[in-house]
C-alpha cells in the first residue's frame, strides 16, 4: 500500500488494512520470506504514517491495538506508538519477547533498541 492508497481510505478502513499488514508481515516472517515480510512491513510502515498524520484521535486508534487479540497486531501497534505511549507499549513487548520464536525474538530486539535509545537521549 502506497502512502497515496493509505490517504484515500477511511479511518475504520486504515485500522484494518493496519491489521491486516501486520498479520501479513507475521506470517511471512515466521515462514521466513524476507521479501514478503518486507513488502508487509512497508505497508505497516505507510498506514502507520497515514495513522500519525490523521492526529490524535487515530493514534488513539492504533493505542487500542496494543490489546488487539493477534499477536503481530500487538507487537507493531507496540512498535509504533513506543514513544506516545511509552509505559502500554513496552508493557506488550516485555510480555511478547517471552513468546517462541520469531515474534519473541522481534520484541526484544524493538524493546532493547528502544531502551538503548532512550538511554542515549537521557
């Protein structure tokens, strides 16, 4: 999804291709298809930046997400909204970086690197 295609939808439509791509991004990381991972995650990516630009009110949306009941749902939304909801978001990453395999090992991995940032800034 272009940047272009991500303006054009609505709020509700945004939320679910949000979802959508990040359940994309899951599956084809836990099979290991870089290429389609990747393609998902610049989906995830535009949509977030659509998300952001629309205002408060739409991060608010993507907050929600944090309790969403898909696990790569969860993560990304964790991801993306590190630095407006610090204290939620990095809650769900703990919780996530225990889980097996690829998805526990993404959480750790944007939670040690926020951390480290964070440490850098301080």
């Amino acid at each position: 999804m272009t940047n272009k295609a991500s303006v054009e939808l609505d709020d509700r439509e945004l939320l679910s291709a949000f979802e959508a791509a990040a359940i994309s991004f899951g599956l084809e990381f836990e099979k290991g298809d870089s290429k389609k991972a990747n393609r998902a995650y610049a989906r995830c990516e535009a949509i977030q930046a659509e998300i952001h630009r629309r205002g408060s009110s739409m991060v608010g949306c993507l907050i929600e997400l944090l309790d969403a009941p898909l696990p790569w749902v969860q993560y990304l939304a964790a991801a993306y909204t590190l630095d407006v909801e610090p204290n939620k978001a990095a809650a769900v990453l703990r919780k996530l970086k225990d889980t097996p395999m690829a998805l526990g090992v993404a959480a750790f991995t944007t939670l040690r690197a926020w951390e480290m940032k964070r440490v850098q800034i301080n």
